[in-house]
C-alpha cells in the first residue's frame, strides 16, 4: 500500500508522555515561586526539544510537544476561555489491574458568557513547529468536555437560560482558537474526548439521566457542537476525535463496546479519523466500525499505555486481521491505546516502556502496510 502523506499516519500515537523529572521539578519550584513563568517555560522547552527528537528518532511522522505544559489534558485549555473556571473535584473512580482508584480533579464550571478572547495555544503549536522536522501535531479537549461532567448544572443559568446558545458559543470560541491554530500553520489537529467513550457505559449512561440528560441523544448532540466548532477550519488542516474511556495512573473509569455511539460517531461527526481505544476486552469487539464510511480513517489503539508488558507483534497483527473484516484495511492505522500520560501524574509504566510500545508500532505498521 502507499504511504500516507497526510495524517492521521500508518503509525500514529494519541499525544502525551511521562514528564521528565527535571520538568517536574521545575512545575514544582514554580508553585513554590521559586521560579518564574519565564524560567519554568525554559525547562519545558528543553523538555519539548528531547521529546520531539525522541519521536522523530523512531520514526513518527507526526510529533506532539508531548503536552509537556499541561497538568491536565483538558482543564489547561478550557479555563483559559473566558466565562469558565474551576472548582472544587468531583470524586470519579477509576479501574485498574491493581484496584480501584478514586480521583477528584477540579470541575469546570461555566458562570459567565463563553468567550475567545486570546490565543490558547498558538505560542505552545509554535514552539513546536519550530523544532520539528515533521508534521507538528497538536491536541486539545473537545468542546464536549465542557458540558457532560457536569451537565446544565455547572452551567450558569443566568449567563444561559437557554442551553442552546450555550453551545453556539462554546461553538463560537473553538472556532477562533481553530482559525488562529491555522493562520499559525497547524495542519493536524486532536479533539480529545471522553464523553463519546463514556455514553458506551451503561453506569455512565445512567448517571446522565439522572443529571437530566438522554444518553441516546447526547452522541447526536455532540456531534453537532463538535460539526460547529471545526466549520470554519482552513483547508488543509486534518481534524481526528480521541474517545477515551478515562487514563489516570493507569487507571479508566468507563467500559464498554462503540455500539450505543457508532452511527452517529462515523457518519454525523465530521472528522477526518478516530483514534479509539481496542487494547482491552473493555472497549468491546471490532462491529461497531461496521459503520465506518469510506472517507474516514480509524487508528486502532491496540496497544495499552496502561501496562509496561509489550504486546506481541503477532497478535497485533491478527487483531488489525480481524478490524478489517469491518472496515477495508486501507482505511486502517495503528497506535497506543492513549496518551502515556493524560494527567501530569503519568501511568504506571516505565520510561523505557514508551519507547518499546512506539517502535513496535512502527514496525508493525511498516510490515502490515509497507509504511509508517
């Protein structure tokens, strides 16, 4: 098969990675204020350097920055827009091989009108571009993130009495940061998002209902708000959706097959591909990409993040065998499950894991497809 030019690429991976223990250091003396904003981006861009080369060395087309500057994957984007801000964590309870975990993070609330009112990560994406030889990737929450969590009771009903022009704006505001990402040269793009993936959870189903929510009309919903917020992406610029089912120390929170999401998700949501988690009895079987259409791209996450043991290449190979019973092998690509660290706390894995997991992507997509 030919190699492709644009992404999502044969061998991709979904964003993040473990921060380096000068880094993390360095967010901590910051805290203190023993460093300043200045000194501390110093040290992230040091850090952003060594992770562009790791990726490049084995043999990505597409790198991250690693989402070195982060402490969450989706909190350091969102309470930058105006109207939003946290508050006290909201207990979830994750799922690991080594027992339950409970994590608070803080939770967006939305008091005032959404508004753009400044670049969010046009500096970070140039940075990036800057120190990279290939194609400079950058991910951000989706606009859905904004809302399922919470529900209309993290909304302020006196900004938005109406939910409807809630997500006209919210719309709106990822619009201007998408077009400001292009004019600055972004070319691939990431929504990451969990709450697809969770509407797969009959627990996470039942707790939308009692929020006052209908499971089955939320996918169709999102879709639409995520359709608004890319409308008006400049030409060229690829969009992929990550669905994740939650990744804290290893850790997730949801389970469950595609099936109660997958129509809408392949043929409403107007994206370019999907990076979906299949590392795991958890995320159910290969049906659901039954309705894949034939212009998107899947990239199958048949690679955990999760556990440092390393897959075998063989049973990689079988699994994408079976994934295209469903979906023409064409329209294929591989990549870890997720991110090897959604949080600033990272998974429970090895360094050196990082490296093993991504070189086998590599070359198994290089014997699968003829190219990575």
């Amino acid at each position: 098969m030919t190699q492709r030019t644009t992404p999502p690429f044969r061998a991709d991976h979904v964003g993040s990675f473990l921060r380096p223990k000068e880094l993390l250091d360095a967010r901590e003396r910051h805290k203190q204020g023993a460093i300043s904003r200045e000194e501390l981006r110093k040290v992230e861009d040091g850090a952003i350097r060594d992770i562009v080369r790791f990726q490049e060395d084995l043999g990505l087309q597409a790198v991250t920055d690693g989402e070195f500057r982060r402490t969450y994957f989706h909190i350091d984007f969102l309470e930058q827009l105006e109207g939003v801000e946290t508050r006290g964590g909201l207990t979830a309870h994750f799922h690991s091989a080594k027992g339950d975990i409970d994590f608070a993070p803080p939770v967006l609330h939305v008091t005032a009108k959404v508004r753009h009112t400044q670049p969010i990560q046009v500096n970070d994406f140039a940075f990036l571009k800057s120190v990279t030889r290939k194609v400079p990737k950058l991910t951000i929450p989706s606009p859905t993130m904004l809302h399922f969590r919470g529900g209309r009771g993290a909304i302020s009903k006196e900004a938005y009495p109406d939910l409807d022009a809630f997500f006209e704006d919210v719309a709106l505001a990822y619009r201007a940061e998408i077009k400001a990402l292009g004019a600055a040269g972004c070319t691939y793009l990431q929504l990451d998002d969990t709450n697809l993936a969770y509407l797969c959870d009959p627990k996470m189903r039942e707790g939308a209902r009692q929020r006052g929510d209908d499971p089955n009309d939320l996918p169709r919903l999102y879709a639409k708000l995520i359709n608004a917020a890319i409308a008006d992406r400049p030409a060229g610029m690829r969009i992929c959706t990550h669905l994740c089912r939650g990744n804290f120390k290893s850790a997730w929170v949801a389970e469950g097959g595609y099936e109660p999401v997958a129509e809408v998700l392949f043929n409403e949501l107007k994206v370019d591909g999907y990076f979906l988690e299949y590392d795991d009895p958890r995320s159910g079987d290969f049906s659901p990409l039954r309705f894949v259409p034939k212009d998107k791209t899947v990239v199958l996450g048949l690679v955990t993040t999760k556990v440092g043991k390393l897959e075998s290449k063989d049973a990689v190979k079988r699994r994408i065998d079976e994934a295209a019973r469903y979906v023409p092998l064409e329209q294929l690509c591989l990549s870890p499950q997720c991110g090897f660290s959604s949080t600033v706390h990272g998974n429970e894995i090895a360094r050196e894991s990082q490296a093993t997991k991504l070189r086998l992507i590599v070359e198994t997509a290089r014997e699968v497809w003829g190219a990575n």
